[in-house]
C-alpha cells in the first residue's frame, strides 16, 4: 500500500479563547500564534518550532500546544510526503517524517511512518507505530474528526499484517513477538487489540500466533501471541468466541482443511485451560480464504504464504 492514502486532511485554525485570559496574556498569545501560524505559511520550520517550544512551556499559552503541535506535524508531513511522491531516497525525508511522528499528536504522521517501516521490512517496528496511530484516533482531542470506517479498519488490518510478518520472518515461524501497546486511557490492551475504535469494531481479528512446520505445536512466538489473546479475551469478556484456522496453499486441500480446523482447536484448548471461560466455536478454512491484500508489491512469497498462515478472532 502506498502511503499517499494518509493524507493529512488537516486544515488547522485555531478557535483560540483568549477572553479566558487575562488581556495582557491573551495579547501575547495572540501574538505568539500569528507568528507560529505566519512561520508555517512561510515554511519557515525552525522558527516555527521554535514558537511551538515557547508556548508549551508558557503558563498562560501552554493550553495551545497541542494544536500547534498538530499543525507542526501536519506541515512536516506534507513536506515528506512530497518528497515521497517526487521519488525521493528515504534519506531526503526521513527527518520530517520522524520529526512530524516524534509528538504523537497526528495519526496520519504515524501511520505514514509505519508503511515506511512495513515497506522497508521493519515489521516489528511498524507494527508498534500502526498501534501508536489507532491509539491517536482514540483520543477526541487529538484526532477532534474521526476517520472513515475505511481508514480504521485498515489501520487495524496493517497493525495486524506487520505483526504476523514480525512473528514469521525466521524459518519455521522463529521470528519475533510484538508486544501489544496498552490504551492510554484504562491501561487494557490498546493499539490494534482495542475494543472500539471510535466505534468502529473490526469483526476479523489476525492473531500472530505461530505454529512448528505441519503441526499444531505453538512456536515461542506463537506461545506469546496466544497469552496476548488470552489477556484480550479476559478483558473484554465477549459473549462469544469464534477462532478461524487458515493454511497457505501448499499441501493438499484436505491436509489443509483438517490442520486449519485442529490449529484453531488448538488455540481453543490453551485458551480453556488458561481460564477463558467465554463459549468457544472453532472453523477450519484451509487455504480457502486468502488475506484480502489490496496490495503486495514488496511482499515476496514467503510473506504471502506468512500472512495465510493465521488464526482469526471473528467477533460477532
């Protein structure tokens, strides 16, 4: 996927309260934000953050940071993102993009920054930065428009994408765990395990939980993801659960059907034993439902084969 779909959609004025402060105060914020909003238009970025760091630290204009941080990182971002589609080394806008990530304030900065790292095969990485970007929807003060259904739920699906790529990238499943960012708000799991997001709950959920080559004995990773699983399930309390075993499509169709089926009923007996107490069905698809991937370029055949390799949670 291509990064140019984030776009910022960040068109920032400030709606500013001055008449709750005191006049002498209100006049120097006022006069701060027409510099920093000046510095922008100009692109003047050094001087711009420059005003940023002034009132953040500002008794009297601190109630402005976010905002200004928000049109700092937008202005970062449009800027990498130009370069980006000029064709521009990774060298030329790695500092913006960073940069514009750096302050977690903008969704769209740290979701472009995630599909860098996807697209250099830092799946670990963007994994936790996609989980960062969801966790920035959730909050209504930094992200005051929520984004589409669409955006959402891809998010979710490319949080979902890198990790189970993370967990796969050694032979045999041995790859790597990423652990699942908490929700800024109550501590649970956060990131592309939330509950909602914005009311938005995806219905088909990959679990990176990986398998020994042929058979339903849990990888260390796969051993990892399935306690992550468990905490989620624990937390969330849902009335029911629905596990879906997929396979690539190498072996036969039916060896497919009946080890997707026992993997799935695999991860049900764990999740039983480990206290879930939550009615559990389980689904055996074999290779009959790919991952839907809009697009693969970057991904070579062991990635495809990787992301079929899955146990969903299908939430009803």
């Amino acid at each position: 996927m291509g990064v140019s779909r984030y776009a910022t959609r960040l068109g920032v004025t400030f709606l500013l309260l001055l008449s709750a402060v005191p006049a002498g105060a209100a006049a120097d914020c006022e006069a701060m934000l027409g510099q920093f909003n000046l510095a922008i238009d100009e692109g003047r970025e050094q001087d711009a953050q420059a005003l940023v760091d002034t009132i953040s630290t500002s008794a009297d204009c601190g109630r402005y940071q976010t905002p200004t941080q928000r049109r700092m990182a937008a202005h970062r971002l449009s800027a990498a993102q130009s370069l980006m589609a000029r064709g521009r080394p990774s060298a030329d806008f790695e500092r913006l993009l960073d940069a514009a990530e750096a302050t977690e304030v903008l969704w769209q900065a740290s979701a472009t920054l995630a599909e860098v790292r996807f697209g250099e095969r830092r799946f670990q990485e963007a994994a936790k930065v996609f989980d960062r970007a969801i966790e920035i929807v959730k909050n209504e003060t930094l992200t005051p428009i929520a984004p589409s259904r669409f955006e959402i739920e891809s998010l979710v699906m490319r949080a979902a994408q890198a990790r189970l790529l993370a967990a796969n990238i050694g032979r045999n499943g041995s790859g790597t765990y990423v652990k699942v960012a908490l929700d800024r708000r109550d501590g649970t799991l956060g990131g592309y395990y939330s509950r909602s997001v914005r009311g938005i709950v995806p219905q088909a959920l990959p679990i990176p939980i990986t398998f020994e080559y042929g058979t339903t004995a849990f990888t260390p990773v796969g051993q990892d993801a399935i306690r992550e699983l468990r905490t989620a399930l624990k937390e969330q309390r849902p009335s029911k659960v629905t596990l879906v075993g997929h396979t690539d499509v190498r072996g036969g169709t039916d060896f497919n059907m009946k080890l997707s089926r026992e993997r799935a009923a695999a991860v049900a007996e764990f999740l039983r034993k480990a206290g879930v107490e939550t009615p559990m069905d389980v689904v055996g698809k074999g290779a009959s439902e790919p991952l839907p991937l809009p697009e693969t370029s970057g991904l070579s055949q062991d990635d495809l084969y990787a992301l079929n390799r899955r146990v969903e949670w299908r939430r009803d």
